[in-house]
C-alpha cells in the first residue's frame, strides 16, 4: 500500500490540489457573503452604540466599525476581514482605534454601550464593570444604574462604583472594604440588604455623617429603583 502511494505520488498530488483550489473558492465566497453581513451589522451597531453613548454622558461620541481586507494569502476561521472599533469622544475630532484613545471610564461606558445594544444577540454570561461611573452624576449616574440593572436581568453583572445612583440599581449590594492592622490588611466583602443597605446609599449620598435627610433621601432612590 505504501509503494502504491509513492508510486501514485504525482496523480495524489494534483488531486488535493484540484480539492484545495475548490475549497478555497468555497471559502472565498463565504468569505464575501460575512463580510456583507458584517458591513450592515457594523453599520446598525455604530448607530446604536453611538446613540448609548451620548445617553451616559458622551455627548459627542460616536463609534464606527471598520472592516479591513487580511493580507493576501492570509485566512480565519473568522473570515477576511480584520475589524476594528474605531472611536471619537469629542467633537470634531476623527475616528481613532479604541484601544490607544479611550480612557478607563470611557472604555467602561461605551462597553456598557456595546452590551446594551448587543442584549439581544450576545452570549457572554458576566459581565464586569469598573470606573463605570467615572466623570458622570446626578441623571446620566441614573441611566447607567438602569441599564446596568436591564442588563442583570439576562446576564450576571459585577460593577464596582462609587455613586450612590448606580449602588440603588443592584439587585444584590455588596459593601468591599479594607482594615490594616500592624502590617497587614483584610480585605471584607458584606452583603447589605435592608437597613444596613439604606445607610450605605445614605452614606454615598451625604458623606460620614448620615442625616436623616438622607437616610429618606437613601430610602427612596431603593425603593424607585426596584420599582
């Protein structure tokens, strides 16, 4: 059987060719049909991503998705193309890649953009947030509590924040904090509900001293918020 293979070396050899020309005509014309799906798709989620993020305090931004041909000879499980997010957050300012212009807090809201746009479609079971919050208050804070809150009811989602607008929305409310003793320091985390979780809000609210003010203050935001 060996010898016939080696004998048959030439006929074998022009016939995976044939085969692979085949498949890579296939592959090309999957290829095409993906990425005029993506260009619409792209399209759709700019807009709407774009539209998120001037709900949670970016009033100039916008986000496209650029779509670029792989390097001859080169091919994915993915297709053709190589995508880029591409991002501006000010105003006349150009499109640029989303990796070397977002800060932090801006990577977290349109992120969360992106998640809430994507709600429908996305697999992605959790979903975790930090700096969410940065350099936003008063109503844009509230948005980002509602939509993360819309957000946990299909997904579980972990945000780590500092304002009380964002605090009122979780479903679970989870108080992290740090003691040092000598040269050593305990992390705690203490899951708060009912009370203890009003005088955390209220806390946010009003700073060290909580007033009564803002313990009503406190007791409101939850109870809007679970509404």
């Amino acid at each position: 059987q060996e010898l016939s293979e080696l004998r048959d070396a030439d006929i074998q050899l022009a016939s995976l060719e044939a085969e692979a020309g085949e498949l890579e005509s296939s592959y090309r014309q999957q290829a095409a049909l993906l990425r005029k799906s993506r260009q619409r798709a792209a399209a759709k989620l700019a807009a709407e991503t774009s539209e998120g993020m001037r709900k949670l305090g970016m009033p100039d931004g916008r986000i496209g998705v650029e779509l670029a041909t792989l390097a001859e000879g080169r091919f994915s499980a993915s297709g053709l193309d190589q995508v880029e997010f591409q991002v501006s957050a000010n105003p006349g300012q150009p499109l640029q890649p989303l990796a070397k212009v977002a800060s932090g807090g801006e990577l977290s809201r349109i992120s969360l953009a992106v998640q809430v746009a994507t709600l429908a479609c996305a697999s992605v079971p959790t979903l975790i947030f930090d700096e969410v919050d940065v350099g936003i208050g008063g109503g844009v804070a509230e948005i980002v509590g509602r939509l993360l809150r819309r957000l946990g009811e299909q997904r579980q989602v972990l945000c780590v924040t500092h304002l009380p607008q964002v605090a009122a929305q979780g479903h679970q409310h989870l108080l992290i904090s740090k003691k040092s003793s000598g040269d050593k320091v305990a992390t705690s985390i203490h899951t708060l509900s009912g009370e203890s979780q009003v005088k955390e809000i209220a806390r946010m609210l009003g700073g060290i001293d909580i007033t009564s003010s803002s313990l009503t203050h406190a007791r409101e935001m939850i109870a809007l918020s679970q509404s």
